[in-house]
C-alpha cells in the first residue's frame, strides 16, 4: 500500500494523524455522517451536471423547452439570450 517509504511505525501514524486532521480519513464513529454527507455532495455535483447540460447540450435545451410548453402551454415564448 505505499508504506515502504516510512521508517517506523510511529511515522505511518504521525503521517496518518495528518491526513485525519486534514479531513481525508474519518474515524469509524463518523462513518455514516461521512456516508452521508458524500451522498449529499455526490446529488449536488450531479444536479450542478444536469443545470449545466441544459444550458449546453442542444437535445437536453430542446426537451426543457418542451417540458416548459407542456407546463405554460404551447404559447409560451422562449428568448434565448
């Protein structure tokens, strides 16, 4: 796993304890927190992807507007800016 680079023990655990504080391993009490709010993230990167789309993918424009007319009615004007 990597750790040839470390002379003793007491090295791995000091480099460990360093990346606990810097938030890149979590104790096994906060695992689920830690599960959970990875979930989070993951759904907010994944809708930021989907927003994004919209604005940048010519099908996915087109089937937001076609759901907006459906909602507001084939009336509905579309400005593109």
């Amino acid at each position: 796993m990597g750790f040839e680079r470390f002379k003793s023990d007491e090295e791995i655990m000091e480099w460990f304890e360093r990346e606990m504080e810097a938030g890149n391993f979590v104790s096994v009490e906060n695992l689920e927190e830690a599960k959970k709010g990875l979930a989070e993230a993951a759904d907010r990167a994944l809708k930021r992807r989907e927003l994004r789309l919209l604005f940048t993918s010519p099908e996915e424009k087109e089937k937001a507007i076609r759901v907006l007319k459906e909602l507001f009615g084939e009336k509905l004007e579309i400005i593109e800016v």
